[in-house]
C-alpha cells in the first residue's frame, strides 16, 4: 500500500488536530493510502515526551482514526538518541536519568550496557505504545559511536575526537550493543520498523 508521511508536507510544523484532519482527508481519498506516519515534530526535546501544547491528548486521537477501509496503520518517528543530536544536559527526563550518562560534548544518552539502553528505549518509545501506535520509524543512530568516543561537539553525523582521552572503554561494542537492544525492543513492543538510519 501507499503511505504518507508528516515530513514531506508540514516539517515539524505538526499537531495533534491538522494531523487527525490529515488523516481524515486521506481516508476519504480514492487513492490506497493506508499508513500515515507521524514524523519529527511531535515531542518535547528534553522531556522526550508528546508535546502538551501541539498533542494534548497524547496519540490517541490520531490511533482512533483507524479502520480497515481507509488508514490501518498508523506509525511514529523517533530518533535512537532521543534528540537529533542525543538530549542536551541536564535533560528532563526524571527516573529515566539514572539509565543515562553525559558525554563529553554534554549530551546525555543510555549508558553503555543492555540493561541501561533498554530501560532507557521502553522510556522512549512508552508514549507511542501506550497510545496504541503500530510500528515505528527510527533515525539518527550514526553520531551514537561518536558520542560514546568521546566526540567534542554534538552532531547528527559522527565527528570522531583526535583520540580517546574522553572515550568510553568500547564505543564501536556499546554502539553494535544499543543497535541490538532497540532492534529487540522494537520487535517486542511493535508490529514493524522503518530503519532509517544513517
């Protein structure tokens, strides 16, 4: 089937009411459009959390659209880190920051271990499951090995350091280790994944 993505018309102009009118309108369409795909745009970037200004009600009002003669699935993006660029220290991200670590380029992202990066993933991607999403949209994994290399600035594409004064003991293991706990915990908590990393 087609599908459509927020990204491609509105950026991160996004809310909760022009994304259910979307949907909508796209339902109605003669055109076989049956997933729609809530791209950046949607959370708070410290929080990680759906924005209570643009989507006060979380995703439910866009996961009730759904029916079988028009939009069947509908789908979330997130980025592995968080952020784009991983979530700026200090964050806000309560609980959830005892599972986190600063890198040298203060950025806070999973300690390097199964156990951190997947508590830190089910924080994640908690609101898309709790509201009843259906499969998830993945980027920005690439700057993730710079990160815990101990990079000097913050990037959405890697930028090694000159060497690994700031390093944690493996980045390249942490970074295969986090890409295996997110492809567990996707396949658990979802029914597809669009792997668009870089």
């Amino acid at each position: 089937y087609l599908g459509w993505c927020s990204w491609e018309e509105y950026k991160k102009n996004i809310t909760s009411d022009l994304l259910t009118e979307q949907i909508k309108g796209l339902a109605a369409s003669p055109a076989p459009i049956r997933y729609f795909l809530v791209d950046d745009g949607h959370f708070n970037n410290q929080t990680l959390q759906p924005k209570t200004d643009t989507f006060p009600q979380g995703y439910k009002p866009l996961t009730d659209l759904r029916s079988d003669d028009g939009i069947r699935w509908i789908g979330m993006w997130h980025a592995l880190m968080g952020e784009c660029n991983a979530v700026r220290a200090p964050g806000q991200l309560g609980d959830i920051s005892k599972h986190m670590m600063t890198t040298h380029n203060k950025k806070r992202v999973a300690k390097p271990n199964a156990k951190d990066v997947e508590a830190f993933l089910d924080y994640l991607f908690s609101f898309s499951k709790r509201d009843n999403i259906d499969f998830l949209k993945v980027d920005f994994y690439g700057g993730l090995i710079a990160y815990y290399a101990g990079a000097d600035k913050g990037s959405i594409t890697a930028n090694f350091p000159e060497n690994n004064t700031n390093a944690i003991d493996n980045p390249a293991e942490a970074t295969v280790n986090y890409a295996r706990v997110y492809q567990s915990v996707v396949e658990e908590q979802f029914n597809g994944l669009i792997n668009c990393n870089w």
